[in-house]
C-alpha cells in the first residue's frame, strides 16, 4: 500500500516501515534525492598541464619561498630603510639617559670679540677696505676759525653808483702810499708802434683796471678782459742793504684780481691774488687784448 504524497507529522516514525517495501521503492528514492540535493556542484576539472605537474611534484616549501622572495624584492622599491636601522638600540639605559641629561651647547662658534665704542669708518674707508684693522681713534673736535671771513670786507667794499650796488673785489692794504713828485711814475698805451695815451700814474696811490667803467680807475674795453681785471698799487717798502743801510721807497706793483683771462708781465702770466712788483721798462697786457702798457719813468732831464 502506498503511503500518500502529503505526509503529516504524525507519520514520520512511518519512514522506516515504508523503506522496507522494495516493490514500490519510492521511500529509498526519496532519500537518494535528499542527498543529491545536498551535494554541492562540482566543476568540471580541466586538464593540468606540464608545468603545474612539476611544480606539483617539488617540495610544498619551494614555491612558497620564492612567493617570498619576489615579494621583497617588490617591497624593497618602496622601503629604502635598510636593516640597521629597524635593529633595536644595544646601548645600555646608563648611557641613553646620560646623554639625555647632557647639557646642549647654544653655539659651537668662537665668542665674538667686544663691541668697539670708537667712531664708525666713512663710507669709502668701509667699502674698498676688507680687512678688520684696528678701531680708529676718535675724530678731533673742530676748532673754532678765527679767520676772517671776508663779509665785513664785503660791506666795506660795497659802493652805490647810479642806485646799483657794486662789491670792489680789490682794497688797498695797509702800506699803501701815494708816490712823491720827485718819482712821477708814467703809463704809456701802445697799439703796434701808435702811442695812444699817457697816464700819470704818481696822482693816485692805486689803479683799477677793468672794463667795468662805473668803479674802473682805467678802463680795457677788450671783451676777453674782466669786470674788475687787475689793479696798479704803490707801496711804501723798506729794504736794508749790505751795509746796515735802510732804503725807504714807494714802488709799485701790479696784482691780478683772479680774473678769466689773466694779466701778462713781459709775456708771462702772473699768478692771481699776488703782488708782483714793477720796474722800469716793464710791459703789462690785459686778457687777450693786443694793446701794451709800458710802466716808465721819466728821463732826469724831463724831472727838473
């Protein structure tokens, strides 16, 4: 008798009776089909091949080594830490701690000398000279100038003419004298061989010459000569001779007021702001004036 498809609960201990009927055979089916079911798949296996035989044949520890060893040789690329560095310090604590504990020097440098208190080197001193030198010496104090400074001499010398006010570059020094009759000194202007005129130079104790007429006591009316060019002095001077004699004498001089073109005594330019002293016969020129000054004194004949 078959036992129905929808079994209940209450005839599962009927199992085993029904895997005794082998005509019907269907409790055995039922049990081969639990365990088909219950066997997971398999995939077909698919032939190896020379070379997975081999190695399959080696050592189990041979290919796992090599895995190893290949996979260093990736990590070593990446890693460059060498093996010292990961081994752990072998120093003892004493020493680890007592290099802890030791003092670390702010500066290995040799200390550097004191700050000089002296005045600092100007500026080309500082640039051209590269080597340390000593520290200079103070700078002395200026001392106070004394000297005159020409401003009073300015306002002394300034003279009104015409409602302009002109500065005198020349004043008459303290010897100046007016010469005696009994010398009566001449200025004779020559032009080539044409005597244009004469000048007494003994009625005056100074002579300015320039080509400024309102202050020029002898005007040069050449372009290259200056406003205030030159000027004639006569000074008193006094000469003691060989024997002890004294010589008391007024002379004149010629002294060129540093003027652009200078003045010429016989040819030869003399120096600026300096008494030269003249002496009969001489020739004076004035810039770069062709005209000739002769300094003369009469013949004695002509004295009388």
């Amino acid at each position: 008798m078959q036992a129905p498809k929808h079994r209940s609960m209450y005839l599962d201990h009927v199992e085993p009776e029904a895997s005794l009927c082998e005509p019907c055979g269907e409790g055995t089916a039922t049990e081969a089909e639990k365990k088909q079911e219950q066997k997971p798949i398999q995939k077909p296996r698919t032939p190896k091949t020379a070379k997975e035989e081999q190695e399959q044949r080696e050592e189990p520890g041979a290919r796992q080594k090599e895995q190893e060893k290949t996979r260093g040789q990736q990590s070593s690329l990446y890693e460059p830490a060498t093996a010292q560095s990961r081994i752990p310090s072998q120093r003892p604590r004493a020493q680890i701690s007592a290099a802890l504990t030791k003092p670390i020097p702010l500066s290995t440098s040799p200390p550097s000398p004191p700050r000089s208190r002296a005045a600092l080197p100007d500026q080309a001193t500082a640039f051209h000279d590269d080597t340390p030198s000593a520290p200079l010496p103070p700078p002395e104090k200026q001392k106070p100038n004394l000297n005159p400074t020409g401003l009073l001499a300015k306002e002394t010398n300034t003279v009104s003419i015409g409602g302009a006010s002109i500065v005198l570059k020349y004043n008459e020094p303290s010897d100046a004298r007016k010469p005696s009759a009994s010398t009566p000194w001449r200025l004779y202007v020559f032009k080539g061989r044409d005597i244009l005129d004469t000048i007494p130079l003994h009625t005056r104790s100074c002579w300015l010459i320039g080509r400024e007429e309102r202050v020029a006591d002898l005007c040069v009316r050449h372009p290259s000569t200056s406003g205030q060019h030159a000027a004639i002095q006569f000074r008193q001077t006094v000469r003691v001779d060989e024997w002890g004699e004294r010589d008391v004498r007024v002379r004149p001089y010629v002294i060129d007021l540093e003027s652009s073109n200078g003045t010429r005594l016989n040819g030869e330019r003399v120096e600026a702001s300096r008494f030269v002293e003249l002496r009969d016969g001489d020739v004076l020129g004035f810039g770069e004036s062709e005209r000739e000054y002769v300094v003369m004194l009469p013949p004695a004949d002509e004295k009388g």
